[in-house]
C-alpha cells in the first residue's frame, strides 16, 4: 500500500504556493480568465485529458486509470469576491478591487495538488476521477450551468466530494456532517405601488411606505407562525427604499430580501408563500404590488453513505478526536445541484482561531498548513470509493 501521507508531505511546498499564485490572480464571477488558464496549464503538464470553456470559463481535467470502474468527481470552485484586500501578505491581490476571500483558492489549490498526487499512484485504484474547477460560486452560481454542459456524463459521474474552509470549527480539525449541511438561499424583490401626496394631506394618498412596514412584519410572521418551530427557516428583509423628502408620502416602495430552509417541500413553497403575504396585506390597504422570485441554490445536502466514507478517511488523517459535525448554516452553496444527481459529500476543513477575520473580511487569511490535511482527505476517500 501506497503512504499517502508521506506523499502529501513531499507536496506540502507545492501547495502553498498554488494557491499562493492562485491568491495573486482573483477573478469574480465569470471572469475567472487567468484562473481557469492557470488551471488548464496545471492539468496539462500532469497529463490529464482537459475540457476548457464550460460555462465560460470551467474546466475539467479527467484522470483515467484504463481500468473499469466507478468515477468519482471533486469539485473546487474558482471564483472571488469584490473585496479590496487588506491582509498585507507578500502575495496579496494583483486585481484591484477583488480578492480570494472566501478560500476558493485554497479550494482550487488543494484540488490541483489532488490531482498530482492521484495521478502519480492511478495504479493503487480503478475507474476515472473528474476533477472540476466552477467559475461563479459566489453566484450567479456556475455549477448547473456545467452540469447542463453535460459535465456528469462521459463517463457518468457515480460520486462527488468537495471541500470548503471553514472557520466555525478549530484549524486542524475536518467537519463532516450527514443530511442537510447548508441551506437553500433565494431572492426575492417586491414593489408596492401605492399613490403619493403631500405629507399634510394623507387622507388623499396611499402610502407606500407605510404598506411596505406592515409588509415587513407580516413576511417575518411566515417563520414565527406559519412554520414548524423545529425546522428552522429565515426570511429576511435587507433592503428597503421609499421616499425622496420629508413633507412627501411616497407614492412606491422597494423591498428586497432572502428566504432560507433546509427543507425541500417548504424550498418549493416559497414563493406561494410570499405571494398569498404580500397580496393580502397589499389588497386590504388598496394598493398594487410587483413581487419577483428568483430561486436561488437548492440545500446542500450529504449522502449519508458518502459522509460516512468521507469521515472515516477524515479520521485517518487527523485523528477520530478532530473529526467533527459542524454546525448547520443558513449560507448557500451551488456544490448542492452535484450533490442532488450523485452520491456525494461537502466536507469542512477547520482554519479558525482566536482573532481570527471571518471569510468574506478584506483581513481573511489562514495557517496554509491546513492544505495538506485537505489534500489528503481528497486522495484517501479517493482511494477508498475507487480501490
């Protein structure tokens, strides 16, 4: 047997500095460029068959064994966030305005250094590893759209795995979590108009603004009073604009916000639900309303078959004590349209520490010691889908 340890060890350096490279370079969503070049050249020099230009800038790097068996996809996404990086590191955004702060570089790095290693020892295992690289996570989302380019067929993919930074449990432990992991997250935009007039004369207006707050609070009765208190939902109101003076009732306002469930059933419910709100508050104080519904990335949610898989090779490298469930989140993650067509797991490799800048902070960074513990997570449940 082979001593995948020994062989993360040896590329602990290489590692590090991918996604250093990859950290210089950050590219939000659909126009990951130079990400998506870096990562085909990457894959080239391996040797692996390569796809480019999925979904404007996806790519696929396919590792065949020549041997018959399963395939197994692990996924990294590319894209980074509109944030004007203040970390001060020596390898700190090139791109004014944008930085990898969310880890998707990490991500991309771990994946690619994956695919070295795996490549190296194609002998110790049968069947095809997938490994996908996804522009646009942070949305619009780019994973439907490769998944539409037929990125799961030839040869149909049987498992996935994919990996997130996570800050929430300690660095140096893994999270692995059966079910629902993460949460369905949709929009959705709401116009009332109503009729506006000089604020001394109401009784011959319709006021927007004031529909718009019993609109407010009756979407927020949707979660306290229309769903069970045992699964938990969120509808949050994040936006909203009326009036331009003082002395004006307005005649439209604007709201936007975002709903969150881990449940399918109420997911496919949502804008029902919204609607009959919106319209009975609207029609009892005579005024007309737009509402606009867009579905946003269905739950992330385990195999628990794959989460058991990916646990117990979790155990084995850093320990059963470091392996733990980390907590539900109400944030989305398009890793949930794979996981909905094949048996698969969205694991979380701990970075947190004591003052510690959260990801999407201008000040995000991590012990890149880590990476090693993620690279050798892919390669052990690698092996063990595909021994």
């Amino acid at each position: 047997m082979v001593d995948i340890r020994q062989l993360v060890s040896e590329y602990k350096d290489v590692v590090i500095n991918t996604r250093r490279d990859l950290h210089r370079i950050p590219e939000t969503a659909y126009t990951e460029k130079k990400t998506s070049a870096y990562v085909a050249e990457y894959l080239n020099k391996e040797g692996l068959e390569i796809q480019t230009g999925i979904a404007t800038y996806g790519v696929v790097g396919l590792l065949k064994t020549g041997r018959p068996g399963p395939t197994l996809m692990i996924r990294a996404d590319m894209d980074a966030l509109p944030v004007t990086e203040e970390t001060g590191l020596s390898f700190a955004s090139t791109h004014e305005g944008v930085m990898h702060a969310c880890g998707h570089d990490a991500h991309v790095a771990m994946a690619l250094v994956s695919a070295s290693l795996l490549n190296r020892i194609k002998d110790e295992f049968k069947g095809t590893i997938k490994f996908v690289f996804q522009p646009a996570e942070e949305g619009p989302g780019g994973a439907k759209p490769m998944i539409d380019e037929g990125i799961l067929e030839n040869p149909k993919v049987d498992y996935s795995i994919g990996c997130h930074v996570w800050s929430e449990i300690p660095e140096g432990t893994i999270g692995v979590r059966s079910g629902p992991f993460m949460a369905a997250m949709d929009r959705f935009d709401i116009k009332i108009i109503g009729r506006g007039g000089h604020g001394a004369m109401p009784h011959v207006c319709v006021d927007a603004l004031e529909v718009g707050t019993q609109v407010v609070s009756a979407l927020q009765r949707i979660s306290s009073r229309h769903m069970n208190p045992l699964d938990p939902v969120v509808v949050t109101v994040g936006m909203f604009h009326a009036g331009t003076a003082f002395n004006v009732i307005p005649g439209e306002a604007q709201l936007s916000g975002t709903t969150r469930t881990f449940n399918l059933d109420v997911w496919n419910t949502w804008e029902a639900r919204l609607e009959k709100v919106v319209r009975g508050v609207c029609e009892s104080m005579g005024v007309e309303f737009e509402l606009v519904f867009s579905k946003g990335y269905p739950p992330t949610i385990n195999d628990d078959s794959m989460a058991e898989v990916v646990r117990r090779c979790a155990q084995n490298v850093v320990g059963p004590d470091n392996v733990v469930v980390p907590e539900r989140t109400m944030g989305g993650e398009d890793m949930s349209y794979f996981l909905q067509l094949t048996k698969g797991c969205f694991y979380a490799l701990g970075i947190g520490r004591e003052d510690f800048a959260p990801v999407h902070n201008s000040r995000f960074n991590f012990n890149e010691d880590v990476l090693a513990l993620g690279v050798e997570t892919h390669c052990r449940a690698a092996l063990d889908l595909l021994a």
